[in-house]
C-alpha cells in the first residue's frame, strides 16, 4: 500500500533499510518502511500529500502527535521522521548518512518489484552497505552488513546483480 501511494503520488525515493534487504536479499524482521526522499521542494510536496492519503501521524512531541494532513509543512521541520499509520510505521529521509547526493545513488538504484508486482527502487548494495558502515558500531546490524558484503562480493566476482 505505502509503495503503491508513493507511486501515484510520484514522489521521488529511493527504498533503504530492512524493507530493501527483504525485498532483494533474504528475509529479515522489519517493523517498518525506510523512504529516503529526493530532497526538493516539489518531491517534499508530493510526499506530504503521499502521507496524508496513508493518514499518517507525526509529532515533534508525543503532546503534538496528530495527521500530517493538519499539519501544514511539517515535513521540512527536520531531517528524518518516523510516522504512524494504519498500514504500519514509516521512516522519511531527506539525508541518508555515510552517502552521497540523493541524486548520485538514485543513478546506481536497484529497480525491483514485490511479491505482489508492485515496482520499487532501491538503494543499491554498495551504498546499503556504507551506509551502514557510516554507523556507529553499536548501532550497526551486523548480520545485514554481513549479507550485504556477500552481495558486493558476488556482484564484484560476476560482474552483474547478485541472484
């Protein structure tokens, strides 16, 4: 559902985090879907009205917790946000640490689609993995970083897109 409204909505993003790995790599435990989004004034447009058709919640403070649809641009108060919905949680990035421009690893994105056909692009596996890298030990996860040396070493060995 929150792919398929971020398409219609054309919102510019790019698939990051655990819901990417699950799509393309192994299955994983994921409580929510990572969006990192073209930074841009119209893409920041696009993906409010994204939120708001997925009855999104967010607040500076659990106190101000409500729809981002009664919250007029709130979206550009911050850098990452974890929301609430009906259909589960989501994470907006409008910064990915450890990586380049948004523009630059949307060029190296993966296209994939789910098991339901819907299509997505996501960061490729190099830049999943040194984002990754990019944190601090302690928050790292090492089996994702684990699996995603394997995919760059598979990659690198075949000189295509893991299987």
């Amino acid at each position: 559902h929150n792919l398929c409204t971020f398409a219609d909505c054309e919102v510019e993003y790019l698939l990051i985090g655990g819901m990417n790995v699950l799509l393309r790599h192994e299955p994983v435990l994921t409580y929510d879907i990572d969006f990192w989004i073209h930074d841009t004034a119209e893409n920041l447009d696009r993906c409010a009205a994204a939120l708001q058709q997925l009855d999104a919640a967010w607040g500076p403070t659990e106190a101000d917790w409500r729809p981002v649809a009664a919250q007029p641009g709130w979206l550009a108060r911050q850098e990452i946000f974890c929301l609430t919905s009906p259909s589960g949680a989501i994470d907006i990035f409008r910064s990915v640490k450890g990586l380049c421009s948004w523009t630059e690893c949307a060029a190296r994105a993966e296209a994939g689609r789910t098991a339901g056909g819907v299509p997505y692009r996501g960061l490729c596996d190099e830049d999943m993995l040194a984002c990754q890298l990019a944190l601090a030990p302690g928050e790292r996860r090492p089996a994702r970083v684990e699996a995603l040396r394997r995919a760059v070493g598979r990659r690198g060995r075949s000189g295509g897109t893991p299987t």
